[in-house]
C-alpha cells in the first residue's frame, strides 16, 4: 500500500498542474476582449490532422466582473489515417479560463469536470491561448 502512494503522490504533483498565460505590456481589458473573442470563435482547423474537429455546439458564459469564462463544448470528427480504419470521434467538454487580478494580466485554463486528461486540458489551453496571443498581436499591427 506504501508504494502504491509514493507512486501516486509525484504523479498528483506533476500531471495536475493548472496551464497558465501572462500577457506582459498588454492592457487587462484588451486581453479580456480577446479571451471571450477566442471562446466564441474556436478554431480547430490544424496541420496535425489528428487535431482537427468540427465544433458542433460551443457555449460560452462570459462574466466580466468575475472574470471568468465558462466554456461547454463538444467537438465531432471522422478521422482516416494511412493504412488505418475510419475512426469517429465526438467530445464534450466542458471548461473554465480565469483572468487573475494579476499585473501583467494573468489566465488560468481548468477543467471544470475530470472530462479532460491532463494532456488534452495542456492541448486545449495551448490552443486557446495560442488564439488569443494571435488575437492580440493582430489589434496591435
């Protein structure tokens, strides 16, 4: 029983840390501005065709004096790779991006329920704050 904690423990430490992005030199209310823009407005139209989905339903409760994000969401795909089956695919998921009081503007990515494995919640948050980072160069240009 012993080792069996002692195995678990590092995994709790190291596969349970919540994604986070800090946007230094950029105003708070424009990161917000481009944080509900980049939930609304999903795109999961990838190189790797592995992470491509069709977004079937995306719904998004923006609250701006929290500064909280909640997001529902489920993703369907058909997916053929070479010398495989078909495979069809459909998630839900359902998630919560955080906009800290932090200087410079901070975000927190967490899944609000365990439908998301630690490396598709890190997948998800890099692709969301990917969005808004491109969100954001583009206001400034």
């Amino acid at each position: 029983m012993k080792r069996v904690v002692f195995f678990a423990t590092p995994f709790c430490f190291f596969g349970c840390s919540t994604p986070q992005h800090s946007w230094p030199d950029t105003n708070r209310d424009v990161v917000w501005t481009a944080m509900v823009a980049a939930a609304n407005a999903p795109d999961y139209d990838a190189a790797d065709p592995r992470k491509r989905w069709i977004v079937t339903q995306n719904l998004v409760d923006a609250n701006a004096s929290k500064g909280i994000i909640q997001v529902r969401r489920s993703l369907n795909r058909s997916l053929q790779l070479p010398l495989q089956n078909e495979q069809v695919d459909q998630r839900d998921w359902f998630f919560s991006i955080q906009l800290l009081p932090n200087i410079p503007p901070t975000a927190t990515f967490s899944s609000v329920n365990s439908t998301l494995i630690p490396a598709q919640l890190l997948d998800e948050a890099n692709r969301f704050f990917d969005t808004v980072d491109d969100l954001l160069q583009n206001s400034q240009e």
